[in-house]
C-alpha cells in the first residue's frame, strides 16, 4: 500500500483543518517545501497537496508552492482545490503535478470533467469523493447531495477513472481511525479501482488496516503533523 502524505495550503504556509472548517486551522510550517522534503527524505514517492484557498475561491491560488515542490522535489504530485476552469488546470499541470484532483466539479459539472478527461486522458486525474452517510459531499464539504458514492465510482469508472480517493467528512482530521466498513465495501465493489483512503487516520494500526482491505493508497496528514506516527515508519508500508 503506497503512503501518500497530505500538504493542505492557506496562505502559502502548511496547515490541517478538523472536518473542513477553515475556523479550526492550525498552521504547522510556515514552509511547504520543508514539509515536502522531509516526506522525500523518508522515502515517501507521492504527495497529496490541496490548495485550501483556491476550493475556497473556486479558482486555483497557489499554484507556486506546486510548482516550487515540483521543481524541487521528485515527488510525485497530486494537486486538488480550485480547479474549474481550463485555465486552472493548465496551470495545475504546467507547474509540476502529476495528476489534478477533482471533487465538486465532477459532481455538478460532469461535461466539463468529462471532456477533460477526453483531452488529457483518465490517466492524469485522480477522483476526489467526499462521502457523508455515504452521499457525496461538495463545495468545500458545506452541501451534501442525494448522490450514492457507489453509483458515484461505478459511474465514472465506466468513463475510464483509474484512481480515486474517498474521504468521510465526519472522520477528517479528527484522529478517530478511518472509515473501514465503508472503505471495504468499496474495494470490494471495484476491485480494479486504485483506491486510496482519506481521512482518520490516527495511528500505525489504521494503515495497517487499511493495507489489509485492500487499499492501493492512504493519504495521511494530521497524525504524522501531531507526531502520532513517525515518517521513519511509513516506508514499511
């Protein structure tokens, strides 16, 4: 099961909210670049940045730590938040990441994501699902919709999605453990989905769970900001 640590950015600088709300932010590096390189120097291939202002704003905002990660680093980069237009995503690629994340807009724009996906190849996106009561979530996890996130995945799989993460709002960034039943269910349903985990994890014991699913990835920021997991510890996963 691949690692994949979590850089969230407001502002330029590395932080966690506690269930997506921007009043509980705790900023724990003024420098991502320090952040991404320590993940590099543990090992770590893959990195999971979201651009918290941009999801905010609707529009890409900081662009430049992705580029200045990319350039700097041989992560490979997954880049979320703000991307809605064209624009956003020429820039998202034109500065370095390997993949664009896309969530809300797959869910209320699925023409545009669908020809994206025609232009670019399925390859270089990766599906970001916000899951509540199993519902996908959007907008910054503020609205909920009467979506299935089963029908969700089945959905864009036909459409030649390859990679897709799911996150349960109610576990993130709460250090509670991750959601396991609904994670099962859904490496069950589409085994050859490369499924990665978001959210909860609080401890060595939650990824070893998850690598025991089946999991192809788990995405993991707060717990290793809290020093409840060692990055040393991660590359034996």
């Amino acid at each position: 099961m691949q690692i994949i640590p979590a850089i969230d950015i407001i502002d330029g600088k590395c932080v966690r909210l506690t269930q997506g709300d921007y009043a509980q932010k705790t900023i724990y590096n003024e420098n991502p670049l320090e952040v991404a390189k320590q993940f590099e120097a543990a090992g770590l291939k893959r990195l999971h940045l979201v651009d918290l202002d941009g999801a905010k704003a609707g529009t890409v905002k900081n662009w430049a730590v992705l580029q200045e990660i990319a350039a700097y680093t041989t992560l490979s980069i997954d880049f979320g938040g703000g991307i809605k237009k064209d624009k956003d995503l020429n820039i998202v690629f034109e500065s370095g990441a390997a993949y664009a994340t896309i969530g809300s807009l797959a869910v209320k724009e699925p023409d545009t994501f669908l020809e994206w996906l025609r232009v670019y190849g399925a390859d270089k996106f990766i599906l970001g699902a916000d899951v509540k009561s199993e519902k996908i979530a959007v907008a910054g996890w503020l609205e909920t919709t009467d979506i299935n996130i089963y029908d969700f995945l089945q959905d864009y799989i036909s459409k030649g999605i390859l990679q897709s993460f799911c996150t349960d709002v109610s576990k993130d960034g709460k250090l509670e453990g991750p959601s396991i039943e609904l994670y099962k269910n859904i490496v069950k349903k589409f085994p050859s989905l490369y499924f990665i985990a978001s959210g909860g994890v609080s401890c060595l014991d939650d990824l070893t769970a998850l690598k025991e699913l089946g999991c192809a990835g788990a995405i993991v920021g707060k717990a290793i900001y809290e020093g409840r997991i060692a990055l040393k510890d991660l590359t034996n996963f």
